[in-house]
C-alpha cells in the first residue's frame, strides 16, 4: 500500500500529507504530534541540564572567594604575628650566646641564661593570667621566678635589666593575688578551682593550709558584708555565697586541701610536667643553666592537721560570725523594698535557697538560720504594712487642706433628687451614669469629697492586696528538710507550720495593729480640723466632715480590723452633729412655737371655734406649733437629709425640747402676766364706769382656754421630740404645772393627751426626719 513506504520525516510541505487517504493523513498527524513532544522534551532536559552546570560554576565561584577570603585573613594574621623587630632581636641574641669567639666565661654564659629564663618566666606568666588559666601555674612560674632573681641579685655583676624584670616580677605577683581574690569571691567558681586557687595562696606567699582557710573565709565574708540596694539582688547571691562557701569548706576539711598540697610538695618545681610543657620557657636549652638550688627546689608549705572538732569550731564561727553580718546587710538592702509582694517573693526565694541546702550545708546552727531570715523578713514586712496603713493619713491632709481652703460658695444648699439635672439624666445602658449621680446625690457627695474618697479607696485597695497576699502565705509549698532526730537542736514546730502558720499570724495581727492605729491618728487629725473651723460657715463645714466619716465607717477594711469592728470618730460625731443641730434650731428659734401677742391683753385662742366635745377642747395644736415643726425640717433637709440618722435627730430632739420647754414657760408666765394686766384694765373700767364690749377683754374663761391649749400643744410637742425619758424631765415638769392650773374635768387632760398622740399620728409622715 501507499501508506506502506510513507514517512513523515521525508515530507518536504504539509501539501504533501493531503495526497493520501483520511486515515493516512490522521496517522501522519499524530506522527507529528508525537514528534514534537519528543523534541520539547528533550529541548526542556537540555534547559535544564546546561542550567544545572551554569549554577554548579557560580556555586564554585562562590566557594572559591570564600576560600580566598579565609586565605587572605590567615596571612594577614600571619603577618601580624610576625614581629620582625622581636624575631630580629631573638635572632642576634640567639646568635651572641652560641658565638663562640664572643670570649665569654661560663658564669658569663649562666647568667645570660638564667636572665632569658627569668624574662621568659616573667613574660609566660602574664601571658597565662591574661587567659585565664590556672592561678597554681601562674604561682609555680612566679616563685621560679623569685628563685631565679635571688640568684641573679646575687651576682657581682648584675645587669641593670635585672632591676626592670624585678619591677615586671612584683607586677605578676600582685596579679596573681588578684585573680586568686577574684576565684575565690565568685559564687560561680567549682570547689576544684577554689582548692587550686588556695593552694596557689599557699605557694605564692609562704602560707600554711589554714592561712590559705582563712584567707578563703575572709574573702568571702568581705563579699558578704558588700549590701546592695537592690536587695532583690543582694539577699539570694549573698546568701547563696554563704551556703557555698559553707559547703566548700566542708570540702576543704575532707582533706582535699591537703591533698593538693602535698601533690604539690612531691618534687621540685622545674621537674613539674605542667612546666615542662611550656615550649615557650625553652627548658632544654635554659634549664642547665640553672643553680643547682633552682633546680632541686621543692616548696614546703605548713599543713596545719586540724582535729574534727577544731575543724568544726572554725567552720561555725564563721558561720555564726558571716550570717550576723548578711542579716545586717539584708535588713540594710530590705529598706528600699517598699513593695508588699515583692518583700514576699524576696522571702519566699531566700528561705528556699536555705531548705533545699539545709540537709547538706554545716553550719552553727539550721535553725538559728531560718529563724533569722523568718525575723528579718518579717520584720520588713510589718514596717512596709504599718507605712501602707499611715498612708491613710494623707485622707486627713485632704480634709484639713479643704477647710483651710473653704470659701463662702462652699458647701451651700444640697442637691434635691427631683433637681431637673439629676431627672434628665440617661437611663440607657443600664443607667450606670444615672444611679452614680443619684447616689451622689443621696449621700450628698461633692467633688471635694470624691476626691478624698478615691484617696481612701486607693488606699483600701493597697491594704486589701496585702491581706490577700499574707492569706496566701498559708498555703505556700516548702520543703520541710530539718531532721526530726538531730539531738542537737530542739525545735517546737516544724518549719512548715512557722512559715505557713506563725509568721502569717504575726503579720495579720501587724496589719490589725497598725490599720488600727492609723485611724486612730486620722481621728486626732480631724479632732485638730473641727478645732480649727474658725466662727463662719461651721455647720457646713461640720456637714462636710460629718459626710467623709459616715463614708469612712462604710468603707472600713472589716476583714482586717476583724471582731474589733471601727468606732472611727465616735468622740467626734455627737459634737458635730450638736453644731448642725444649733445651726437649724438657730434658722428655726423655738420662740416661733406659740404665737407672740400684737398687744398687752389676751386674745381668743386660734382655732377656738374647732373645740369639740363637752366640755369643749382642743383637738389639734396651734397652727403656729404645726408651722414651726414644718420650718424645722425643711432647715434640716436644706443641710443635707443625709446628715440626719437616728443619733444626729435625737441631738437636735435634746436641744430642740430644751428650748421648747422654755418657749412654753415664757408663754406660761406671759399668760399669767397678760391675766394680770387684764383684771387691772376692767377695774379701771369699772371705776370709770366706762361701758365695752365683754369679748374685748380677757376673761378667766379665756385664761383657762390658752392653758388647755397649751397643754395640748406641750403633749404634741413632747411625742414629736421624743427622746429618752431621763430628757424628758423638764417638759414632763411643765406639763404637771400646767395640769395644776387646768380643772380637770370628766378626764380633760387624758383627752387632751389623747388627741395630741393622735395628731401625731396622722401627721407624722408629713416631718419624715423628724419621725426617723
């Protein structure tokens, strides 16, 4: 067939696929299709590999100038390294010791050799205290040093270099006492640097292993004595230092000491392999030039064997001796800690520092020690608790600068509760706005007096938090580590149930005392504030005070004054309210009770013709009586309704019945003097036979009808300013008086008793405070 010898690479134009049937040309067409993804893939595989190999060379690029780079640095420090001046000088002074026709003798050559080597020593051993490394090496080289100097000073003929490596020799022994000052105050030093450090004391300066000890104890007590103002910093390093350094001489006393010393003592210093091994030192060359006593010289360092019970001694001696001390510190460093919470926290780590180490640490004694952190904290605590309660008194500074302050616009007339500002006020979101103003209002609180308020609510709040905060002192986990079986010490309770039980007590009762006494003190502040009132504005000045202390009793911190309970102010109170009580009976006198008479004779009763009953009596007071009532509380109500409890009414009661009593009396001796003068005006009339008209005259009827009336209006007056019977007794006088002068007749007085107590009734609602 045709389609048999087709093939599609042989094509020359697409025309040519056209010259075959349809399947043929769907054959070539796929044929094509097929061709060309072939060719795309391997396009794509050819992309990807020469891509490939174009980001391996830049990735070598790469490496290959970072390489470069490392090679530059190298030899720059190559170059740096390479002092030629020094390679130089080594060189020509290498070269003078081996020239042999320089013509030297041999001490010539011994001391050139023994002065390179104490140069090199010198030089080695700052080289090593500037690294850091072991202060026992930095001590071998140093007494070499010294060794090779007491040599060479001994020469006839010493260079004067000699006089210049002696000043280098002082410079690297103080140095090294730095840095064994340094190892053995640091709290991060192991107990194996501390012994090498010690042992290095002993080498350098000629010290016995209890020298070096106490060097050790005397170190760590000067860091010990060094308060910080932070004490958040102080108390837990210092007495971390105290506890490790109690633990390592613990250590010490085991003989490890001893042990390193005698290591020491073992063979002479210049056979030592920790020496031979400094290349530096060039031992094989300079080393057989070296006297025989530098060369054989073994140190011998006094090793003081300590009996178990000498040891001890020392250890607690210091112990008691360095724990004073931190005590002092810490109450020093504690004074800055203002801060309740923190003081706890401070406490809370300090004590677990002490317990976790307790079971391991000697000391003079554990309980000694918990004991005095217990005191010293708590002591802290109850000073800062009694500074927070006398920040109370600031409430008192308030009050006294306000009345220093108080103008004639102060105080003024409260606020009614159906005052159009008050009822205009937004109800919506829950009407917080409205029922603050209307409290306000209620109370009667100014902003002089929200100002003073936040102060004590600040105030309450600090308390309050650390009441909270000694609560939960209860119930801190410790770790109660002391031995029940030590015979040594005997202890009460354990420390648990002081940490969690005594100590919260003891604060609580610290609070208790010092809230206590700070209201004490704030009452004798507003005892000097009322003294100072001056003669203008008392009542409102008293208003105002007696507004804080009413606030103040409200808001009193309960749960710490616990079953006491706050009497604040009680001497206080009834003086002011006697001051509110004068000022409104003073607006108000008792003298407006009963009617004054417009002329010298007697006038018909008011309200005469309203007698009832047979005989006829009254059965309401004088209108005048029932106006004066009324006056009386709206004075007291323009003062404040707020002011007027219970105690403030009795004391206006008191002094308003005092003053009623005497209002009745004159009105009783003004009646029987009017009677008088009556009698005499109608014999004058009779004996000038002059004629007039009987109701203009007063009759012994209308006499008897003022004293009925008076009698009605005395009980009235006694039910509305009820007080305790023992008050009473002037009034109750008065009206037996009167009871003399009225016929009683078919019961007139009961009756009269009977319809004032029942006017009172009815009327009572309309003198709300006088009712109260």
């Amino acid at each position: 067939m045709a389609t048999d010898a087709w093939d599609s690479r042989n094509m020359k134009s697409w025309k040519e696929a056209f010259q075959y049937p349809i399947p043929t040309v769907r054959k070539v067409e796929q044929e094509l299709r097929c061709d060309i993804a072939s060719n795309r893939e391997k396009l794509r595989s050819l992309v990807g590999t020469r891509y490939r190999e174009l980001l391996g060379t830049a990735e070598t690029i790469v490496e290959m100038n970072a390489e470069s780079s490392e090679v530059e640095t190298k030899l720059a420090s190559i170059g740096i390294r390479c002092n030629t001046s020094l390679i130089g000088k080594k060189s020509v002074n290498l070269t003078d010791i081996k020239r042999e026709s320089t013509g030297k003798s041999e001490n010539d050559r011994a001391l050139a050799g023994q002065l390179v080597l104490l140069h090199r020593c010198t030089t080695v051993t700052g080289r090593l205290l500037r690294k850091h490394d072991s202060p026992l090496l930095a001590s071998k080289l140093m007494v070499i040093s010294r060794l090779l100097y007491k040599t060479l000073s001994q020469t006839p003929n010493a260079p004067p270099f000699l006089e210049t490596l002696r000043s280098q020799l002082s410079s690297v022994q103080r140095l090294i006492r730095r840095r064994i000052l340094r190892i053995l105050g640091s709290a991060n030093s192991s107990i194996e640097d501390i012994i090498d450090s010690m042992a290095a004391f002993c080498l350098s300066d000629n010290a016995s292993s209890l020298d070096a000890i106490t060097h050790f104890h005397a170190i760590r007590f000067s860091c010990i004595e060094k308060p910080s103002e932070n004490a958040g910093e102080y108390i837990p390093k210092a007495l971390g230092l105290y506890v490790q350094t109690l633990q390592t001489t613990k250590a010490i006393f085991s003989r490890r000491l001893s042990d390193a010393l005698g290591k020491l003592q073992a063979q002479p210093l210049l056979n030592d392999s920790n020496i031979r091994n400094l290349d530096d030192l060039d031992l094989d060359i300079l080393g057989r030039w070296v006297t025989t006593d530098v060369k054989n010289f073994t140190p011998w360092i006094k090793s003081d064997d300590l009996s178990r019970q000498s040891a001890e001694h020392i250890l607690k001696t210091w112990s008691n001796k360095a724990f004073h001390r931190f005590l002092e510190c810490g109450a020093v460093s504690l004074r800055n800690a203002t801060d309740f919470a923190q003081v706890l926290s401070l406490r809370k780590r300090a004590i677990d520092i002490w317990l976790s180490a307790v079971a391991v640490t000697p000391t003079h004694s554990a309980v000694s020690i918990l004991e005095g952190l217990r005191d010293v904290f708590n002591t802290q605590l109850k000073l800062v608790l009694l500074n927070q309660a006398q920040r109370l008194l600031s409430v008192g500074d308030g009050v006294k600068s306000h009345i220093e302050q108080w103008t004639q616009t102060d105080g003024g007339t409260s606020q009614s509760l159906w005052d159009a500002n008050v009822t205009s006020l937004e109800v919506s979101d829950g009407a917080t706005v409205f029922k603050r103003v209307l409290t306000q209002t209620l109370l009667g609180q100014d902003s002089r007096i929200a100002n003073i308020l936040e102060t004590y609510d600040s105030w309450l709040v600090a308390i309050e938090n650390s009441r909270r905060s000694v609560d939960e002192m209860r119930h801190t986990k410790w770790e109660d580590t002391f031995d029940d079986d030590d015979d040594d010490e005997e202890f009460p309770t354990s420390s648990v149930e002081l940490l969690n039980q005594d100590d919260p007590r003891q604060l609580r009762e610290a609070q208790k005392d010092a809230v206590g006494q700070a209201f004490l003190d704030l009452q004798r502040c507003f005892s000097g504030v009322i003294d100072a009132f001056g003669d203008s504005e008392n009542s409102l000045k008293a208003a105002f005070v007696l507004r804080l202390i009413r606030d103040l009793r409200r808001g009193s911190p309960s749960e710490i004054l616990q079953d006491d309970g706050l009497d604040f102010a009680q001497d206080i109170v009834p003086g002011l309210q006697q001051t509110l009580a004068e000022e409104v009976l003073t607006s108000v006198p008792a003298s407006k009770i009963l009617p004054s008479p417009k002329r010298s004779t007697l006038s018909r009763v008011p309200g005469r013709t309203l007698w009832e009953k047979n005989p006829e009596l009254p059965i309401q007071p004088l209108p005048s009586t029932f106006k004066y009532f009324r006056r009386l509380v709206e004075a007291m109500e323009s003062l404040g309704p707020d002011l007027w409890n219970s105690s403030a009414v009795i004391v206006l009661k008191k002094t308003a019945h005092k003053n009623a009593v005497d209002s009745f009396s004159a009105k009783f001796e003004e009646l029987k003097m009017s009677a008088k003068q009556t009698e005499n005006a109608k014999e004058q009339i009779e004996k000038d036979n002059s004629t007039t008209e009987g109701d203009d005259l007063t009759t012994p009827d209308l006499v008897r009808d003022w004293k009925i009336q008076l009698l009605l209006d005395a009980f009235y007056v006694r039910d509305v300013l009820s007080v305790p019977p023992d008050e009473t007794e002037p009034m109750n006088k008065f009206i037996e008086t009167l009871q003399g002068e009225v016929e009683e007749q078919d019961g007139a007085v009961g009756a009269l008793q009977e319809a004032a107590h029942e006017f009172w009734k009815r009327t009572e609602m309309l003198f709300g405070l006088l009712a109260t």
